[in-house]
C-alpha cells in the first residue's frame, strides 16, 4: 500500500503545483509527472521481466540481458518498451512522454523554465500518466490483505476495494485529469507560436546586423559569415606573424568564395512555413516532436545571432559612451 500512495500523492503534488498556474509550479508539476511515469514504466518492465524468467530452462527468455539493462536504465527505452512491447502506451503518448522528458532535463539541469509553452506541456504530460496510472500501477502493486483500501481512496471522492483497484485507480486520474483539462489544440498553438516568434526575433536580429539599404542581399552575407567563421577558426591555425596574417587572409579569401552556408534566408523562410504548421497538428505528442526537431535546426543559428547582436551592442554603448553622449 505505500508504494501506491507514493504514487498517488506524487501524482497529488504535481496537480497542485500545475493548478496554481505559474511557470514555476508547471516546471515543479513536469519534474514530479516525469519522474512518477519513470517509475510506472519501471515497476511494468520489472514486472514482465521477472515473469520471463520463470520457466527459464523450459522456454527461452523472451528478453536478453541486454534489452533488460536498456529498458530498467534508461528512459527512452523504457518509453520505447511501452510503446512496442506491451503496448501499454500508443505512439503519440510515447512522443509526449520523450519529448516532456527532453523539457524536463531542460528545466532540471539548466534552469530553464520555457514560459510559453511549459503549462500546455505539463497538462498533456498530465493527461497521459493518469492514464499510465490504471494501466501500470494497477497492474503491477500488489495491496496486502488487511489494508483499508477503500478508506484511503476516500480522500479522493472515489470508491474503491481490492478487487476493482485498477477501476478506482482510472476513477481518480479522470478526476486528476478534469481539474487540469489538456487541450491539445492550445498546446499546437503555443508551440507554433514561440517558434514563429523566435524566428521573427531571429531575423530582427538579422535586421540589426545589416545595411538597410541592401537587406535581402546583406543579410545573406550576414547569415553565410556567422555560420562560416566558426567553421573557418575551428579547421586552422595561423602563426601570429606577418606572414601568419598574410596566410590567414589568402585562406579565408579563397574558403570563403567556396563556402555555401547550410542555412540561408530560403531555410528561415523553410523553418517559419514549419513552425505555422505545427498549429495545425491534432496529435500533441506529434506537435511537440516536430517543434523540438525545428528547435534544434535553428539552435546554432539562434545563438551565433544572438551573440552577434549582443556583441553590436556593447559596441554601440562603448562608442556612445566614449564620445560622452
């Protein structure tokens, strides 16, 4: 009976966090949620494994070591386990589990709270681990006889006992389910309009770096340098001498007449075609696979711009500063 409470009040604690409808509590409520479907699909896979080697000797184990070790360590296996194995999760539910999963390392490791889209992923991430809640814990927990199991699900308005616990368990993630809705067209929206936005931010940055005069053309000799430096500093080193320098600018010259960039302004035009379509996505496990593709296309360019326009910046402060103005 404890690890089943651990469960519910887990589950509990992250609709309480995502009730109170701030990007702090929606990253607290992902964490929990993330970390309660680690344990489901832990407990699952356990389970079938142990059962697998019972007649070890008599049949072959339907499950080698090594698929044992992949799945029991990490979470991307253990999605893909549920997904394909036991089919205790449909593919979109896999996408949303994986994709919640990357946000939540995100937000674990690095801080970072993604405001627009954070309380439309927690509430889908929601939506699927009240399902997970019947389908696993009610298969997998095992309530010793003598516990008042209807007393406890009491605190959740839910009649229960121990012979209809995976029914009482569905009872209490719909009600879970209803004091947060998830609304996958609100997800869609959210995630295709941060993408537009920062596109839109991108090439206002663009914008910042350029001759307004020759925009079009500019900002493509913009987009080809930022991309090419990189890779030019990365490939060689020169002397720091005359001659170093007079072979560092022949080489430039020379690699940078060859060069075509991977990203152009066709490819940022290509990325805000995507991002607008992704509004149009029904499957929210779907919607926030393609958004997290798309974001990792435009990652390297995002921060090369980024750091460019901070760098004109200072620039333009120290001239200000330095004339007195």
């Amino acid at each position: 009976m404890r690890e089943l409470k651990n469960r519910l009040e887990m589950l509990e604690e992250a609709v309480a966090h995502l009730s109170k409808r701030t990007g702090s509590g929606a990253r607290l409520a992902l964490l929990l949620l993330d970390n309660l479907a680690e344990v489901l699909m832990y407990d699952r896979a356990r389970l079938l494994f142990a059962q697998d080697g019972r007649s070890e000797g008599v049949i072959p184990r339907r499950y080698p070591e090594s698929v044992r070790k992949k799945v029991l360590r990490n979470f991307p296996d253990k999605v893909e386990f549920c997904v394909r194995n036991t089919h205790d999760l449909a593919e979109d539910q896999g996408k949303i589990l994986t994709s919640g999963h990357t946000l939540r390392n995100e937000a674990y490791h690095k801080g970072i709270v993604r405001e627009a889209i954070i309380q439309q992923v927690a509430r889908a991430y929601l939506e699927v681990v009240c399902g997970m809640l019947s389908r696993l814990a009610g298969a997998v927990i095992m309530i010793p006889w003598g516990e008042n199991v209807g007393e406890y699900f009491k605190r959740y308005g839910v009649e229960a006992s121990m012979t209809e616990l995976p029914k009482a368990l569905e009872r209490v993630g719909q009600k879970f389910r209803e004091s947060c809705p998830n609304l996958p067209e609100e997800l869609a929206r959210s995630l295709s309009v941060d993408l537009v936005g920062r596109i839109e931010q991108l090439l206002c940055g663009l914008e910042t770096l350029t001759d307004a005069s020759h925009e079009r053309v500019a900002a493509e000799e913009i987009l080809k340098e930022l991309q090419f430096n990189p890779a030019f500093h990365e490939k060689h080193t020169f002397p720091r001498t005359d001659e170093g320098f007079r072979m560092f600018v022949e080489t430039r010259k020379r690699e940078y007449a060859l060069y075509t960039p991977p990203v152009s302004l066709a490819t940022v035009d290509e990325w805000n075609r995507r991002a607008i379509q992704i509004r149009e996505i029904t499957a929210p496990g779907e919607a926030l696979a393609r958004y997290l593709r798309l974001e990792d296309e435009m990652a390297e360019l995002e921060e090369a711009v980024g750091e460019a326009v901070y760098e004109f910046d200072e620039w333009v402060n120290m001239q200000v500063h330095d004339r007195g103005l």
